[in-house]
C-alpha cells in the first residue's frame, strides 16, 4: 500500500531557498500541495522572485521575502512578513548555510564568524521568532538542515563543523522545549551531496568519497527533499529530536 503525503493547506518556510537544495526541498513541498515562503538575500531577490514563480506555475501560493537570517531584526522580520501575508507558518526549513573552508591555523576570525552566524545563529533567530508563533498556534514542523560533518568532523572546516553540530544540539534542545506546544523539531543530515561545490571537484577526489559510501553513489538534493518532507508531514507526528543521516551509510 502506497501512503501519499499531503500537504496541502499548510504552509511552510524555508531558508536560503532561490536555488540549490532550498529550492530542491521549497519544490519538494509545493508538489506535496504546500504553499511556500523562499527566502534569500537582498542581492538573490530576482533568482528568489523566479523561484516563487515556478511554485505558483504548481498552483500554489508563494511568495519571495528577501533578508540576512544571520541579522536578529531581519529573520524576526522574515517570519512575521510570512506570517502576515500568508496567514501563518506551519514548517519552518532551516536550510541557509554556508561554507568558508581554511585550515585551522589560517582561519580568519571573520571566517569563522560569518560560517557561525549564517549556519548556527541563522537557524536560532529564525526558530525563536517562528516558535512564539507556533506555540499560540499550538502546531509547527521544524526541520533543521545540518550536516554528517558535524557529526565526524572534517579537516578545514573547523567552523562548518562547529555550526553543524551546534544545529544538531539546537535541534534536541528546542525539540524538548518546544513538544509540549505540539511542534517538532527534527534535523537531516545529509552527507556528500551533489551541488554546485561537488561538481568543481576531480573525478579523483568524488572517487574516493564515493568508496566510503556504502550505497556507492554520491546523494543528490532530491534525496534530502525526502527527508524534509517526510519531517513535514503526518508520518513523522511522533518523531522529535530526532537527526536523519541522508549519506548512503557513510556515518553509522
């Protein structure tokens, strides 16, 4: 027996969406019947608009509302605009994330800083803002997007390690705090990933992420949607804390 997942009515919010895996996953949710919230920064307001446009060519309702997650006054303003002009927020997809690799000696303080604020800070000012809504409402889905190297680590990445697994301790926080309200607050955590980044690698490089892959392959930004919309939806209604390796077996 098939189980189709339904979203429909629901609204949902996701960061760093006008292209990428955020579009991937925003798209994943509109097919399920979803209308959608893309986020990005001011200066991807263009690729933002056209994004919500395909979502509204679904037959969904959407909108693009541009601003820096990694600003307090901006990801406050980013939920309450949602809000306002959609009626309310049901699931919020903390996917915004960036990396500045270096090695640890070589890391440059604003490195460091701009890795933590976008990935890690993004994710807290944008649930606080959408849990005081959420917790009147008394229902939200809350999907935080972090990463196996912040589970295992990875040399150079001192920083988007230290932000991925500051989202995984965030996730099992506010998912305690926030259960009674009935939300829950799940995260994914994808491996290697095919995207933009992966594909300026060598064919020598992919070869050897791909041996530690038990599946053999490298994941693709349809397989994490999955995820995400497994979290959003009514098959996961019992399921908080909860962090869901997307790596074909790597981390186990």
């Amino acid at each position: 027996m098939s189980i189709a997942i339904d979203l429909t009515g629901q609204v949902a919010l996701v960061t760093g969406s006008r292209r990428g895996l955020g579009k991937a996953i925003a798209m994943r949710l509109a097919h399920a019947g979803a209308d959608i919230i893309i986020n990005d920064i001011v200066m991807g307001q263009e690729e933002a608009q056209a994004t919500a446009a395909e979502i509204a060519a679904l037959g969904r309702r959407a909108i693009a509302v541009c601003g820096d997650v990694s600003k307090s006054d901006d990801a406050t303003a980013l939920i309450e605009q949602g809000w306002g002009e959609m009626g309310k927020i049901d699931i919020l997809v903390n996917n915004a994330g960036i990396t500045r690799d270096n090695l640890l000696i070589r890391m440059t303080d604003d490195e460091w800083q701009m890795v933590l604020n976008i990935n890690l800070s993004g994710a807290f000012y944008c649930t606080r803002a959408a849990a005081r809504r959420m917790m009147k409402a008394r229902y939200g889905r809350i999907i935080n997007i972090a990463s196996v190297i912040g589970l295992m680590g990875n040399a150079g990445q001192a920083n988007y390690a230290a932000s991925k697994a500051g989202i995984i301790g965030l996730t099992k926080a506010n998912a305690k705090e926030l259960a009674p309200r009935n939300i829950t607050v799940n995260a994914i955590a994808p491996g290697f990933i095919i995207s933009a980044m992966t594909d300026k690698l060598t064919d020598e490089v992919k070869a050897k992420y791909i041996e530690a892959i038990p599946l053999g392959r490298l994941g693709t930004a349809d397989d994490v949607a999955d995820g995400v919309l497994i979290y959003a939806s009514a098959l996961a209604a019992y399921t908080t804390g909860h962090v869901l390796n997307v790596d074909g077996g790597m981390v186990m």
